[in-house]
C-alpha cells in the first residue's frame, strides 16, 4: 500500500489540521485527531481520483528527509505531528457480498458494533480499511 507523508497541525482554540505536502491543495480538519486523520484519507483519496480523472501525473510520495531537504516555503513545520496515511480508493458504492465469518468473530463484531452505534456493514468496511493501511 502506498503512504504519503501528511503534516498534523493543532492550535489553542482550533481543529486539527492535516495537510499533505506531495499533493498541495489537499487539506482536512476535525475536532479530535481521529476524526481529523479520517478526513484527511478520505481528502486524499478523493484529491487523487480527481488528479486521475484530469489525467494529471500523480507525485510519487516522498520521505521526510525529501520533503524537508526541499525547503518548500509553503509547508508549515512548526509544531507539525507527522503521520503517514495510506492511499485508498476513494468512496464508492456499496456493494452486497456473500462471505463466510467465524461465528464467535461475528458475534463479537455485532457486539462492538452495537455498541459504537454502527452496522455491521459498518464494521467491517472500517476493518477492512485498517487492513489495507497495513
């Protein structure tokens, strides 16, 4: 799975902030970091697939020491948390599946899924995700 370097900003009296420094333009926020970093994979996705659909060249990640080397004016370090976030397709359409699951496993996944107040379908597209970030 491909990871792009991703720079997380917080201030006093502010969202969190995530901004990308291989795909300029590309930005999201939220109230907690978790929520922000969810944002922030579903901005990129979405910021790739766009540069795909205009056939425009998609930037081969970078490593923080090229990224920094770079000396890039409008890349904001101060105080930036670093994160990498993997690159996954963008949203789609839901899609019915027959699978087999453990019993004991679906069971536990209804349970944790009732009690974060989510489907089941839910669960398991947020497990796949997790998965497929490696």
């Amino acid at each position: 799975m491909i990871r792009t370097l991703a720079l997380v900003h917080k201030e006093s009296k502010s969202q969190y902030g995530v901004m990308f420094p291989d795909f300029p333009g590309c930005v999201a926020a939220g109230r907690t970091l978790d929520v922000a970093l969810d944002a922030a994979r579903e901005a990129l996705a979405f910021h790739v697939e766009g540069m795909r659909q205009d056939r425009v060249k998609i930037p081969v990640p970078r490593d923080l020491e090229t990224i920094r080397a770079a000396k890039e004016r409008w890349i904001d370090w101060t105080n930036a948390i670093v994160v990498f976030i993997a690159l996954l397709p963008a949203p789609s359409k839901q899609e019915r599946v027959n699978v087999m699951i453990d019993r004991r496993l679906l069971r536990a996944a209804d349970k944790r899924a009732k009690a974060a107040h989510q489907s089941r379908s839910a669960l398991v597209n947020r497990a796949l995700e997790a998965y497929l970030e490696g």
